[in-house]
C-alpha cells in the first residue's frame, strides 16, 4: 500500500492560505521521491536496469576479435535495447503507479486534506517518478559505458563519448516523456497495466518499426531518431531504420529538432491531461 502524505505540515502553507503550486509540487515530489525509492518493485527494477550490462559484458568476453567496435555497439545498445524496451519497461513500472495506485487506493486523500492544489499534488508525484526512471536507466547505461572502458581505454575517443553521451541523455529523455504518459494512464484508468503493456510493447514496438509515416505517431521513432552514430554510416540498426524509410517512402527524414519539439508536446500534453483528470477524479473509500 502506498505511503500517506507525510504528517507534517509543508513549509508556507495555511489553511486560510494555500502553499504556492511550484513550492508545494517540490516538497510532494521530494517526499515522493522518497517513498518511491524504498518500494519493493525498486529491487525487481534494480535486476531489470542490469540486462544491458549483462549483455554489454557478454559482448567483450565473446568479441576478443573486435569485429563489432564500441561505437557499434554503443549504438544499437542505446537505439535499440534502450530505446525500443528499457526507457518504456522502467517508465511503465514507475509511471502507472506514480498517481494511479495512490488514486485506486484512496491514500491520495491525505494529500487532500490539506492546503494544496491538485496541479502540485500532480506534478510532485509526476517529477518525482521522472526522476526515479531517469536515474535508473542513466546508471543502467553508466555501468555499460564502465564496462566497454574498463580495461580498453583505447575505446575513449571523442566519437564514442559523444555517442555515449548523447545516448544518455536522449533515454533520459524518453524516460521523462514515457513516464508523463503512463502516469496519465495511470490517473485515467482504474486498471490500466494492460492498457499500458499494449501501447509500450503493442503499438509502440510495432509500429515504431513500420517504415513508414505511421513511425512519426509513436514516441520511439522520436527517440530513436535524436540517436546518430555518423562514424558507422548504416550498419548500426536505428541509422539502418532511418536509411529503410528514406528508400522505401522517400521524402525528407524529420529532423532532429522536429523530433524534439513532438517529444515536449506529448510531455506537456500528457501532463495538462493528467492534471485534468486527476481535478475531475472522484475518490471514494
């Protein structure tokens, strides 16, 4: 069951005079933050976050050949292990329960209870969610960067840190953008785990895929697209997908920045649509 609200009361806040949105949405997302930490499903995220580096470790025990370079591997771990499974995997298992399982319970009443808009109540609740997924798979790709370097600090070139960053940061990216999705679901729906498993692995997985228009409707080909490694022309598999599309439909590739915009329009509209949702909710215990 998930943790009230703590007992004490936010900092600024009266009952004549309610703490101001961007304050009180900083202390629930850090009192949340808190609570999320310590759930159990941290432990079974915690084994989860270690498949790319088992993998990564996989890849440097069998390659003594190096017939598939970093910057190769760094590539097709981040625009395919990374993107199209572990950004939505963790966001999911973060993001559903960051309001919905608080809302399905009642617990969010304690919040309630006191002076504080339902806007903060859910954008606390939301940052504090980001930011658990984002920690997570950014320390996820930390340690595989660890492992590649360990030993091969031939690997350091300025092209594979400008991967490996740049990697980085586009999954903590998706996990923001994943996560404000799924926590709006999550508002939405009383049972929404499966709703959520087939948008993630059902349309996203599939149609992510298709090369075709049909790509710039899902948030992975966004993702995958702000992914380039230039120094491996097509053998990576996101430059690959990209090179597939531009052959079979033609037209130009979305660029970058177009793809970055559509990214924050989905964080903002999910976010508006969940605060809507969670204004309307009505919860009965």
């Amino acid at each position: 069951m998930a943790s009230p609200a703590p007992a004490t009361p936010l900092a600024g806040a009266t009952a004549d005079r309610p703490l101001n949105t961007a304050l009180a949405a900083f202390w629930i997302g850090l009192f949340s933050f808190r609570e999320m930490v310590r759930r159990r499903r941290l432990i079974f995220l915690s084994i989860v976050i270690l498949i790319p580096v088992v993998a990564t470790l996989l890849w440097r025990w069998l390659d003594k050949d190096g017939l598939i370079s970093p910057e190769l591997w760094m590539a097709n771990l981040g625009g395919m292990m990374y993107v199209h499974f572990m950004v939505a995997l963790v966001s999911l298992a973060v993001g559903l329960s960051a309001i919905g399982e608080q809302v399905s319970e009642g617990t969010i009443i304690y919040y309630w209870t006191r002076p504080l808009a339902r806007s903060a109540i859910y954008l606390g609740r939301l940052l504090a969610a980001q930011l658990v997924a984002a920690t997570l798979l950014a320390t996820s790709l930390a340690l595989c960067f660890l492992v590649i370097t360990v030993g091969n600090l031939q690997a350091l070139s300025l092209d594979f840190l400008k991967l490996y960053l740049g990697n980085c940061l586009v999954v903590m990216v998706g996990a923001v953008v994943y996560t404000a999705v799924f926590a709006c679901l999550g508002t939405w729906l009383n049972r929404p785990m499966l709703a959520a498993v087939l948008y993630a692995f059902g349309w996203e997985s599939i149609s992510g895929h298709v090369p075709a228009r049909i790509q710039e409707l899902t948030v992975v080909f966004h993702l995958r697209n702000l992914i380039h490694n230039e120094t491996q022309g097509t053998r990576d598999i996101p430059n690959l997908l990209l090179e597939l599309k531009r052959v079979l439909i033609g037209g130009e590739v979305v660029s970058e920045w177009q793809s970055a915009v559509t990214l924050l329009a989905v964080l903002v509209v999910t976010t508006a649509l969940g605060i809507w949702l969670l204004r309307n909710k009505e919860i009965f215990r």
